[in-house]
C-alpha cells in the first residue's frame, strides 16, 4: 500500500468538505431563483374559489359532527370526524395559496376564508358561550361595565384587566347599540378582528417583500403559530392587540415612501392606533416598541439612505410606542413589572433547569404532570416544527438578500452588502433577525413553566419566520418555472405547517366529557347550573371562593364576587387541600371576606390536567384530592352546608363572622 | 381609478342620524344590529380616515384601516362617555354621530379629495359560483345550529339539587327549602326538617318530574340564642338519606 504524502491528503479531505458544504450552501445560501410569475397580471378563477368554500362548509360540518360524537362520549367517531373535517379544512386551500400561479386576489380571499373557517372552528367548540379561562375574566369585565355603566370597576381575578379594557369598552358598544349578549357581540367583534389582522398581515408582508405571493405564504405560515388559532381567536385583551399591532405595522411599511402631509398623516393614524393599543394589551404594546424601535435602529445604521427623513420619521414614531404604553400605566398606576416577572422568572428559571439536567451527568427528572397530547397530534406538531425550522434554514439568506439593494449585486455580494449596514428594506432585515425567536420559543415550549412565555414569544416572532419561511419556499423550493414536485411539495409541507398551528393550540380540541382542572373541558351544565342557582337564590355580588373553574362560572354565570384568596396571604388552595381545618385557616376564613365556599367533589376523582386545582403556582399533587378534605368543613360550628346537588357542596361561612 | 366625490360622507351622517333615532325608539335587535355593528366596527373608522386625509390603494386596504380606526374611536368615545357618566346605549349612539357628523364636516370643509379605491370587477364569476356559495353558506349555517343543539343535549351529570337558605337570604323569620330534579326520571322524595336537632317539619312523597322545582318557605321561631336548621331528603324507593343541608336561624 502506497503512502499519501500529507498535503495530499488534507486536498483530499478539504476536496471532500468542499464537496460537502457546497450542497449545503447552495441550499442555504442566499441566492434568489424565484422570478416575479406573481407579478403577472392574472385574473381570480371562481371556479376554484366557489368549490373550496364548498369544501369548506363540508369540512366544518365534519368539525361539528366530531364534538357532537365526542359530547356523546363517542371518542373514535369524534376522533375520526374532527380530524377529517380539520385535514379537508386545513390542506386543499393552503396548497391552492401557496401555488405558484395564483392570482393576488385569489391568494388574498382563501386567506380570508381560511382565516374566517378556522374562527368559526373555534367557536362551534362552544357555539352558546366563552369557555376560556382568559375569556370569562374578559366576559366578567364587560358584564361588570355594562351593569354599572362604568369603567375601571376592579376584577379581582385580573388584577391588570381595569387598565386594559379596550376589549371590554369596544364590545359594550357593540352590544348597548344593538341589544345583542356579550357573547354574539364579542364574537361579532372577533370575526372582524380575525380579517382585519389576516388583511394586515397580508398588506405589510407584500408592502416589505414587494411580492403578493410571498405574503400569501407567509400569512399561512404565521397560522401555524401556537396561539394562532385559539388563544389568539379569545374573547381576550391580545386578540384585538394583536390587531392593532399588525394595523399599525402595516400602515408603518405602506408610510415609508411618502413624504410631505401625507407622511405626516399617515403617521398621525399610527399614532391613533397606537394610542388604542396602549389601552388594550401591555404585551402586544410591548411587541409594537420592539418593532418600531428595532425599525428606528436599524434605519439608523442604514448607510446610504436616500431619505434621511425616514430616519426621523421611524424615530418618531418609535417615541410614540414607547411613551404612550409608559403614560398610561403611570396615569392607571399599573405596575405590570409586578404582573408578568414572577411568570417571565419562572419560565427562565425552568428552561434553565431543563439545560441543567441536559448536560448534567445524571438522569433527567421528567414533568410527571405534564399534560400528554394524543400521539398523532404530537407527529403533526413536531412535522410542522421541522418544516418551519427547514423554511427557516432556506429562507433566512435569501431574506437578507431581497433586503439588500436591487442591482447587479446577488448572491453573497447582496449578504455582504447587508453586512455592510447597506440594505433596502430594514423592516425585512429586522424581520429575518426576530425569526430567530422561534426556536428559542420552541424551547421554552418544552418545560411547563416556560411554556406561556414560549407561547407569547412565538406570536410576535412569527411574524419573522411568516416572511422567511414564504422567502424560502419562493425562492429556493419552488423556484422559476417549477417542476411539479416543486409545486407540490412545498405547498404540501405548507399545509403541514398549517395543521400544526391547529395541533399545538390546545391539549385536546375536541369537545368531550368533563375533566378535572382542564379549563375549557371542566365547563359543562352542572357546574354552570349550579353558578346560576347562586345568582337566583343568594343574589349577585356574594363573596365566594372555590377552585379555579368554579371561580370562573361563579363570577360569570353567578355574578359573585368570586376571590382566589380567603384572606390576605391565603390562598383558596392552601385551605381547601389541608385534611383538617387548622386553626390558621380557620382565623383566616373567620376573619377574611370570604361568605361561601363551593366544593367541588368531582376535583377527588382525578389529578388535574393541567397539574393544578387552584392556581398554576400551587405544588403539584401526586395523588387527587380527598373528599374528606374537602368535605372538612361538615361539623364546624359556625360553617352551615346550605346546598348539595351530591357532586357540588356550598358552605355558608358567615357564621364565623358572627354575621348571620 | 378611484371614486371622487363626498357622497360616502353623506351616507354615513345619514346612517348614524337613523342609528340615533333607531336606538331611542326600539328594542329591535335586528335593526339595532344593522345599524349599530357597521357603526362601531366600520362607518366611523372611515370617516375619520376621510378626515385623516390618510389614502390607501386597494379596497383590503382601506377597509382594514377603516376597522382599525373605528376600534379607535370607540376606544375614545368609552373613555369620554365614562367621563360624562352617560355609558348608556343612547351615549354611544350620540358619541358615534358627532364623531361621523364632526369628521364629515371637517373634511368638506377642508375640501379633501375623496379618492376612494375603486371596487374590483369580478371578471369570469357565473351562476354556478353563486350558487355553490350559497350552499356553502347554507351548509355552514346549519352546522352552527347543529352544534348549538348538541351542546344543548349535552348532560353527563344527572343529580338533584337540593338547598336550604337563612333567614338572611330567604326573609326575616323563615327558612326556604328548596329541591330540583336534574336526573332524566321523575323522583319522589320524603323530607324531614329539624331545629336544633328537634323534629320541626315533614313533608312526605314529594314528586318531582325531570327539572321540575319544589320550595317551601317555613316561618321559624327566633329564640335568644342562634339555632341550626337541618333538612335531609330521604329517596322514597330505600327510603335511605339522600342528601342533607342546613342553615343558622341567628339569635335575637
């Protein structure tokens, strides 16, 4: 055997790595093969636009057969119609968006009629009533304004709601003009909102990307998001945030080429907008100052701006959504530090350890109460993540490359470009930097406690990832001219994506049997029939405590005034769980505020869903709780049981008071 | 090419003057509903664009604008309304006419340019289109109402309430007893009252058909010292104790 002499071998092995990074390059790198097909002027083909409201109609039809099956207990027919019904819903209009010959008005309505359809999929869960945790706290405060005429009335169960009631002043409205509940003027108001964010969305991704098609597809990429579907679809403070943000960031990217007057009022109607937001939901006026301010800085570094104008103008209104959020909570003495630390410390704290344990020499600690998805749900979710994460690799270069400046200069000499502070666009600059958000909210999403901020992190990082996923699928997957695998494929993995918007929303989003401490499954007749009784018998306005579901249907259907503590620094939780009744619950409920106990029996069934009877900071139980803790109350001199319906128990505690 | 003229303005002052009058004479939903949702969620959003001056160049465009303006201005008008203490349906239907009244007036008096997007002509859109919409919308609509029905059927948990309330609650010197049947088959009941462990009151073979309500108010003698109510529902097929609630009669 011959010997190799040394240089020899490192051209072998740096020929082998060439021929190796090349491919990867080439896939990751920053040159364009998209061509402007959508730019041709195309006209909308009804044909295909009237067969998929058609289908779907069917597939929603399919959505309400599957809850239907599953309210009567039928879990393998929910199963199969809800799915079907999703799947028909999900993946015929997402492949006909992302298709490459689409005409823009086309593109524009099967967004809107996607959008609207997976609306209603979320209502038809609860066609009557709000079933969300955040929601009946938003109900409970429009019931309140609309009953007392009057804002700022405090919520006991959102200490921040009084300083954020734009939600609640925008569908008292609606319903004092019209007459209708709050629940078909709340849902009125979110449909809307639902087509205003997907029209805005759509507006400020083409304004930025110049391309209809791109931001066809990155709208449908922004639907993946986890709190797209749902959480975002809420009768909560952040569905109409979210709207004002996407508003006032569209009108922002429209505004950037007019100068003079109409400049000025264009910058006036975003000053309005974010005047609103200020009102309506810290964290998505926390979303528009990082936008608008990471827009002002990159403006900023821009070198050769042909307007120094824009400098100012982005500046300008960088000021506004700073300043504005900052008075209004100096004016309300809102101390939102307060409210959202304790959840920001947790989740960090939680991602942390999840680290620590990784690389620790010692066996993980897995989350024994960490709710489980059904495993196809699961596949779905972690296919969508893959997807978006390959979109992501491809897309985030040639991002930068279409915010470089248009000439002669492509490929690595448009990166270079960029890296030399000359770009084009600095809200496609910034854009491809927040998707760099997604995977760190993934990672968040992987510990219990870190899971609410993943999710939150997520709603505004989506709307990087939307534009370089879209980036890359038109100018890597699909290409000019594409074949068909390139036509199918892509806008195949599309739809995944948008399916796992669906599957990583909720737990379980079909309607069911009652669970214990699951939110919206816990709510069924007997536990609102049993609020109702109070609000018939006892009258509104009782101070009541009881777990977190009953508190909610206490304060919602019942009108109490339902309390998670029994008295300062006691919790609820703390004195339901305890197997006898100490003699510091028992000073805490003789001398509290608290008039009745609900019991709900049914909590000593099972452990929670969701890992908490009470409140998400109690410690994790191993075992359910016992009827007889429960049920400790019984014999207490002064403690009278004035209602029982065999699962629900409600306890008169006034006579510790010696009121009574 | 867009639309050049102000009668956009003049429709909507005349929407909001019928919202006005609308409100203060009925209680329809419907007409209320016609009138007041465009208003809140559209009319007065675009008025305020007029007088803006802000343009936009496609219909998606303005529309959304418009939605986000009006959300705006009711925003405003639910903080001056609490102001002046009239957050009543009549205050929200003066507030949505002087802004659409005021913003119209002051973009005719500045002699803005109206330049509205032009609607889009659909080219290529046939009967069958039509039609099929139509479907769909029925088909969707019937699926609302079939959710709306099932969810109506849904009971998991059949039970029978049962409740007594103080005289705080049920009037000076009585007690109100009270028994619902929840199960899906009438229940017959036999049910027994005692004060301060002493029998008080029986009353023998209540019958009661599915969601059918029973009360009894009883006047109770107020001594000097608190007593203790008791009443328990015996099931009159085991005559077996059912449920048992109590109350406390205070002292004088």
């Amino acid at each position: 055997m011959a010997l190799m002499p040394a240089d020899s071998v490192a051209e072998a092995r740096l020929g082998s790595l060439q021929g190796w990074v090349q491919p990867v390059l080439a896939v990751i790198g920053p040159d364009l093969y998209g061509d402007s097909i959508e730019t041709r002027q195309r006209s909308t083909s009804f044909g295909f636009v009237a067969v998929l409201c058609m289908v779907a109609a069917i597939a929603l039809l399919l959505v309400v057969e599957g809850h239907g099956a599953g309210r009567r207990g039928d879990a393998a027919m929910a199963m199969l119609w809800f799915w079907s019904g999703v799947v028909l819903l999900v993946v015929p209009i997402s492949l006909r968006v992302a298709w490459p010959q689409v005409a823009r008005g086309e593109r524009f309505f099967l967004l809107f009629l996607l959008v609207e359809a997976l609306f209603y999929y979320k209502v038809v869960h609860s066609p009557t009533s709000f079933v969300g945790h955040d929601e009946f706290l938003h109900w409970i405060a429009a019931a309140d304004l609309m009953t007392a005429h009057k804002l700022f009335l405090s919520n006991p169960l959102l200490q921040v709601g009084p300083s954020y009631l734009a939600l609640e002043i925008v569908t008292a409205a609606i319903a004092d003009l019209s007459g209708l509940s709050i629940f078909a003027a709340g849902t009125l108001l979110l449909a809307v909102l639902k087509g205003t964010f997907i029209t805005a969305l759509f507006l400020f991704y083409e304004k930025i990307s110049g391309s209809a098609r791109i931001a066809a597809i990155g709208c449908l990429v922004y639907m993946s998001c986890s709190t797209f579907v749902l959480f975002e679809s809420m009768f909560s403070y952040e569905s109409l945030g979210l709207v004002f943000c996407a508003l006032i960031f569209s009108i922002e990217a429209a505004s950037q080429h007019l100068v003079g007057a109409p400049r000025l009022r264009a910058v006036g109607l975003i000053v309005l907008l974010l005047s609103a937001l200020a009102l309506t939901h810290h964290l998505s006026a926390a979303y528009a100052v990082i936008y608008l301010g990471a827009v002002a800085v990159f403006e900023a570094l821009r070198r050769d701006n042909p307007l120094r104008s824009e400098t100012k103008y982005t500046a300008f209104v960088a000021i506004f959504a700073i300043a504005l959020p900052l008075i209004w909570m100096e004016i309300r003495g809102t101390h939102i530090v307060n409210y959202l630390g304790p959840v920001v410390e947790e989740g960090v704290k939680n991602l942390l350890g999840k680290f620590h344990h990784l690389f620790a020499d010692r066996p993980v600690i897995s989350d024994a109460s960490a709710p489980a998805q059904p495993f196809g749900m699961r596949a779905i979710t972690l296919f969508a993540i893959l997807f978006t994460a390959v979109g992501l690799a491809t897309g985030f270069f040639r991002s930068l490359a279409l915010a470089a400046p248009r000439g002669d200069r492509t490929g690595r000499l448009a990166i270079k470009d960029v890296l030399g502070r000359r770009w084009r666009e600095s809200r496609l600059v910034f854009l491809a930097l927040l998707a760099f958000g997604f995977p760190i909210s993934v990672a968040f999403r992987l510990s219990i406690g870190g899971w609410e901020i993943g999710n939150r992190m997520g709603t505004l990082a989506f709307f990087g990832v939307g534009v370089v996923v879209a980036v890359g699928v038109v100018h890597y997957w699909q290409r000019r001219s594409p074949q068909s695998w390139r036509n199918i494929v892509p806008a195949l993995a599309l739809s995944i994506i948008v399916l796992g918007g669906v599957t990583s929303a909720s737990l379980n989003p079909i309607q069911g049997r009652y669970k214990v401490g699951a939110d919206e499954q816990s709510i069924e007749p007997m536990g609102i029939e049993t609020a109702l009784w109070t609000k018939r018998w006892l009258g509104p306005g009782n101070r009541f405590t009881s777990d977190r579901i009953n508190r909610l249907l206490l304060a919602g259907y019942g009108r109490q005034d339902a309390r998670v503590a029994v008295a300062d620094g006691v919790d609820a939780g703390r004195i339901f769980r305890a197997e006898q009744l100490d003699s510091d619950a028992y000073w805490a409920l003789a001398n509290g505020p608290i008039d009745f106990l609900l019991i709900d029996l049914r909590l000593s069934t099972a452990l929670p869903v969701l890992g908490f009877y009470f409140e998400p900071w109690e410690p994790r139980s191993a075992a359910p709780l016992s009827a007889e803790a429960l049920l400790k109350f019984d014999g207490i001199e002064g403690i009278t049981r004035i209602y029982d319906n065999g699962f629900i128990v409600i306890y008169d505690v006034r006579g510790l008071h010696g009121h009574s | 090419m867009g639309i050049h003229s102000n009668k956009d303005l003049s429709a909507a002052c005349a929407w909001a003057t019928a919202m006005v009058a609308v409100v203060a004479v009925t209680d329809s939903t419907l007409l209320r509903t016609i009138l007041g949702g465009p208003m809140v969620l559209l009319i007065s959003g675009h008025v305020v664009l007029r007088a803006f001056g802000v343009r936009s160049t496609s219909l998606p465009e303005h529309l959304a604008y418009a939605v986000g303006a009006s959300l705006a201005t009711g925003i405003a008008g639910g903080l001056v309304l609490n102001a002046l203490d009239i957050l009543t349906p009549l205050g929200w239907a003066a507030w949505f006419w002087i802004v659409t009244v005021g913003a119209s007036l002051l973009t005719t008096i500045r002699h803005e340019d109206s330049d509205l997007p032009s609607w889009p002509r659909p080219t290529g859109l046939r009967l069958w289109h039509g039609i099929t919409f139509a479907i769909a919308v029925l088909i969707t609509t019937g699926a609302y109402a079939l959710a709306v029905r099932d969810e109506a059927d849904q009971q998991q948990f059949k039970y029978v309430e049962f409740w007594m309330l103080p005289p705080v609650n049920a009037g000076t010197d009585r007690l109100t007893i009270g028994v619902r049947n929840a199960e899906p088959k009438t229940e017959r009941f036999n049910l027994e009252v005692t004060l301060s462990g002493r029998p008080f009151a029986i009353f023998r073979s209540l019958t009661l058909a599915p969601g059918d309500t029973w009360t009894r108010e009883i006047p109770v003698p107020v001594q000097s010292t608190a007593q203790k109510a008791e009443a328990r529902l015996y099931r009159q097929d085991d005559n077996r104790l059912y449920r048992s609630v109590s109350a406390l009669v205070p002292g004088t």
